[in-house]
C-alpha cells in the first residue's frame, strides 16, 4: 500500500512538471525584425551654415524625420540588436528677412546597435541605441520665390545619432516610441570658394511599429 501511495505521489509530481514547462514557452534567442518610424525633428546649424541662417533671421527649421531599419538579436549575445538603417528628413521652408526661404534636408545609410539594459532577450522594453552614418548628404536650399532666386548647396559625409526608446506591445502589434539627437559634418563645393565643412545636429521624436 505504501509503495503504491509513493508511486502514486511520484507520478502526480512528474505529471505537474511537465504541465509546468509546456506553460513557459522558449526564449527566441535569435530572431530578425524590421522597423518603421516616422517623427518630426528640429535643427540645429554649427560650422558655415549658422553665419547664413543667423544673417537672414530665419525661423525654426524642421520637419518629418522618417527612418526604416533591419535589426538581428544574435543567440550568442545577449541584451544587443544589430543592424542597418536608412533616415531621412524633410524639413519645410524655414522664412527669413526680405522674403527669403530656407530649406534643409537630408538623408544617410547607417549601421546602428541597441541595447537592452533590462531584457536580456533584447525584443522589449527599454532600450538605448546608437547609429554611425557612413555616408550622409544634405541639400540646402535658399530661395526667394518673388525675386526668382534660387540658390543650392549639397555636401556629403559622416554622422551619429544617439537614442532612448521603449518597445511595447498592443495585441499582437509590436510599437516603439524614442527620442533622439544625431550630428553631422559634411563636405562640400561652394561656388566662388571651394570646399566647405558643414556641420549640424538635430533632436527628433519618432513612433513606429516593428514588423
């Protein structure tokens, strides 16, 4: 009788053991996804563009800040994505003195990581990232439409972005939210002069949803 109540109990606890992992599904330790944001960023001019925007008394320039990326959480590590991403902004007319416009956009190719400082599985939650554009261009653009002068400048180089972002799911819909600031410095030809350094930096918000 004893044997059969030890048996018995033995057989109940194998039996809830294995109701009890069926119920904790697997980690996916390694997975690819992408990710669409759209936002709205503000710039911010340095080195031979504030001369020109200060001069002409513009206004604040802005506009949509527009990012799609491919990330990859590798098996071996944890806590980090990585991946490429392509961002652009289109900023509208900025207005200045004497019916003057500006305006500044531009677009770059980046590889980015983020980091997971809470999930060790890296698809959720809180995370920080970083993007180095290896190849980022502008195209400023002034005008004055009333005088039929217009007047363009494009210059081409490096950046990097730094960012806070949270991911979070509604149903089965997976949604990220950040806030970041990115800085650039550029070269290019400038009529009458030769080669300039360009430099500026802007701080943008951004929605999006991963898929």
């Amino acid at each position: 009788m004893k044997n059969t109540i030890k048996n018995l109990a033995l057989l109940i606890l194998i039996v809830l053991s294995n109701i009890s992992n069926a119920q904790i599904a697997p980690e996916k330790k390694s997975f690819t996804y992408g990710e669409f944001k759209a936002g709205y960023a503000t710039n911010q001019f340095g080195e031979n563009l504030e001369q020109q925007y200060d001069s002409g008394n513009f206004g604040n320039s802005g506009g949509g800040l527009f990012t799609l990326a491919a990330y990859h959480k590798f098996e071996s590590i944890n806590h980090f994505n990585f991946g490429g991403k392509f961002s652009a902004l289109g900023a509208s007319p900025s207005k200045g003195d004497n019916g003057n416009e500006m305006l500044f956009n531009f677009w770059g190719a980046a590889i980015s990581a983020k980091y997971y400082p809470i999930n060790k599985n890296a698809d959720k939650g809180l995370n920080f990232y970083t993007d180095f554009y290896f190849i980022t261009q502008f195209t400023q653009k002034y005008r004055n439409v009333d005088a039929k002068i217009y007047n363009h400048q494009f210059a081409i180089g490096n950046g990097l972005t730094i960012g806070g972002a949270y991911d979070f799911s509604i149903r089965k819909y997976n949604f990220s939210a950040s806030v970041e600031y990115g800085l650039a410095s550029r070269r290019g030809e400038v009529t009458g002069v030769g080669d300039r350094n360009f430099k500026s930096s802007y701080i943008g918000t951004q929605l999006g949803f991963k898929f």
